[in-house]
C-alpha cells in the first residue's frame, strides 16, 4: 500500500488536472454574457480544493481500466455540484459563513443575489457536461451518469438532507437522526462519485455492491472527521469557521456520541470500508488510503 505521502502526491496531481479542465469549461462560457455571473462561478469553483470527490470517480473508474482523461468530465460534473452546494450552504439563509477553503465565500465577495444565481448556475453546468457527446460516446452511460448525479443531488440526497439539517436546528439535538441527515447531507455527493466511476467501468452488479457499502462508509466518515474538525480544528488550518456546530446547536456526531464517541465510531466506518474493498486486491489501494487520508484529514 502507497504511503501517505504518495496518496497525497496522487490526489494534488488529480486535483490539479481536474482544476485545468475546470478552467477550460468555465473559459468556454465567456463572452456570452453575465460576465459578473461568470466571475462568481469561477471564483466558486477555481479555489483550490481538494477535488476529493472527482477523484473518487477517477479512481473508481481505474479499478475497471478507464483512464483518467476518459472520466474527466464526470469528474468536473460531480465538482460543479459540489461547489454549487457550498455556494448555497454559505448563504446567510443557511450557514451564513464569511470564509471558504481559505477565501472570502461567493455572497461575501459579490453579494447574496449572484451567489444564489452562481449555485445556480453550476448546477446546470454539470449536467450540461454530463449530458454532452465529449463525456462519453455511449448515450446510455450518459443517462445512467445523469439520473446517478441528480438522485445524489435532489430531494433524496444532498438538498433534502440540508433541509433535515436545517430543521434540525429547532429541534432537541439529541432526538435527531445525525447518520440519516448526513447520508443524504454529505454522503449522497461521495456515494454518487464512487457509483459514477463505476459505471464508466461497467462495473458487475457484485462489485458495485461492494463499493456501494465503501462509499456509504466513506461519506459517513466524512461526515465524524468534519464534525470532530468543528470542535478540535481552528480555521487557519480547516479553511472555514469552526466551533459553529454547537453555537448553533446543531445534530451532529461529537454532540451525541462525546469526542471520544466520534472517534471510535470513525473507526468502525474504516474498517468496514476497507472490508468491502477486499475483491479488488491491490488495485483498490488508492481508494484505501483514500479511506485513511478521511479518517485523519485536517482540513
């Protein structure tokens, strides 16, 4: 298995041909108005994330022969997604954070109108690229990548789980369902990632399966490592406000299973990840250490 340090090399070098085609798409859609629009997503999207759920789909896709450049638009899809979302997440109406991934948020930077439309914006991005001839020749994987995306996106993934999360907040944190928030929350983006590479790889049923019970772990563990960064981290180093959680009393792991809860239940969600990559031997070590870079991430 590769050292730490060689799956960091491996994620920053994903990450940044990620950012280039990024770069290119977002350069594609200039001149045809809405400059100022355009300026937000770039400044949403062109900030140097990690670009860990493109690399999932990468990845993925490599434990079934695809190359990199092959899954590259499903890559930038699932990315403009993502950022939509925290695009809307930062909104004064949501979260309202002043600082993102070490930057002003979109809404700070140009205000609350435009950050809205910006989300907006990238969201249909991603489908545009999914959609196209360039992602894949074959119109029935495009269909499956499309309706993939858009159930981790919608009302059964990632937007209704920030509206439990946001009920959540007048209720009694104790009486709320934290994995079920956060499966939908966050885990439905890192779930739809792995699925998506999969289905670049024509995957067999048995082996989706098992990527399946490794991405629900993944996305879960996700979820404790940003929960115990809220309490543990500062913002210099996370990229973002921490200590919010409580403040606002919000559900989440540390405040209903204690730190050390938190901790052994990270635990218990990499080893069972790790168990459902067995079938694939050794060609799953990059997303084994995917696995162990969530587990003990600091930012």
């Amino acid at each position: 298995m590769p050292a730490p340090s060689d799956f960091t090399r491996t994620l920053a070098q994903l990450a940044s041909k990620v950012e280039v085609r990024l770069a290119a798409q977002l350069d594609a859609c200039a001149g045809r108005g809405a400059d100022r629009l355009l300026a937000a997503m770039r400044h949403a999207v062109l900030n140097g994330g990690k670009r860990f759920r493109p690399f999932l789909v990468i990845e993925t896709a490599a434990l079934f022969g695809v190359t990199s450049e092959a899954a590259l638009e499903a890559a930038t899809a699932i990315e403009y997604v993502h950022c939509y979302s925290l695009v809307h997440d930062d909104l004064p109406s949501m979260d309202d954070d002043d600082l993102r991934r070490g930057q002003p948020t979109v809404h700070v930077a140009f205000d609350e109108a435009t950050a809205v439309l910006a989300g907006d914006a990238l969201q249909t991005m991603a489908f545009e690229v999914l959609a196209s001839v360039r992602n894949h020749d074959d119109p029935a994987v495009r269909a499956d990548l499309l309706l993939e995306l858009a159930t981790a996106s919608g009302l059964m993934g990632m937007a209704g789980g920030q509206m439990l999360d946001l009920e959540a907040e007048a209720a009694q944190a104790k009486d709320i369902d934290v994995q079920r928030v956060q499966s939908m929350k966050t885990g439905a983006l890192i779930k739809a990632a792995v699925a998506m590479g999969a289905i670049l790889g024509h995957a067999r049923q048995a082996e989706r399966d098992a990527l399946t019970i490794y991405s629900e772990n993944l996305g879960l563990a996700f979820q404790i490592s940003d929960d115990i960064l809220d309490v543990t981290g500062d913002a210099a180093t996370v990229g973002k406000a921490t200590g919010k959680d409580s403040g606002a009393n919000k559900a989440t792991f540390v405040s209903q299973l204690g730190l050390d809860g938190a901790r052994a239940k990270l635990h218990q969600t990499e080893n069972e990840a790790l168990a459902a990559l067995e079938q694939f031997g050794n060609r799953a070590g990059t997303l084994r250490n995917a696995m162990a870079f969530m587990s003990s991430r600091k930012s």
